[in-house]
C-alpha cells in the first residue's frame, strides 16, 4: 500500500482503489503527508483531496499533522517502520 517503496507504483495505486480503506471511501478521499519530524501543521479541505494518494513525490509538504473539519476526507501519515 506504501509509494515510498520499490513496489511498482501502478499496482499499489491498484491496491489502493481495491480496499484496505474505510468503507465507502476511495484513493482521492486520502490527503496524505510524510512525516517531517518537525512541528509543522497543516489544515486540509477538498482541494486537498488526493494529494499524495496517487504518486509519493506527491504529499503535502513539510506537515508532520494534518487537520480538517472536512469528514469526507480521510488524513494519513506515511512513517517508517524502523525503531533506534
């Protein structure tokens, strides 16, 4: 399901739009960000909607937490999976 890896980008998009979602909601519901590791926040509505969902390079930037009163919308984070 993860775009940051070598998996081919068409089969996790596929992926994707097949489940693995909360019910009823689709690949451009998500507004996706990579963790930065800072403190910044940002607010997302439906324009946001999709960013990152379809091409990693695609996130919204510099945004460790994402927000929104748009409950069509659906937040993620991509973080890593490695403890130091």
């Amino acid at each position: 399901m993860g775009l940051a890896i070598r998996d081919d980008p068409v089969a996790v998009v596929e992926n994707r739009r097949r489940g693995g979602w909360p019910p009823r909601r689709r690949p451009g519901d998500f507004v996706f960000t990579c963790q930065m590791h800072g403190r910044g926040v940002r607010v997302v509505d439906a324009s946001d909607r999709g960013t990152g969902a379809f091409a990693y390079n695609q996130p919204v930037p510099e945004a460790d937490i994402l927000v929104t009163a748009d409950t069509s919308i659906v937040l993620a984070i991509l973080t890593a999976d490695c403890l130091r």
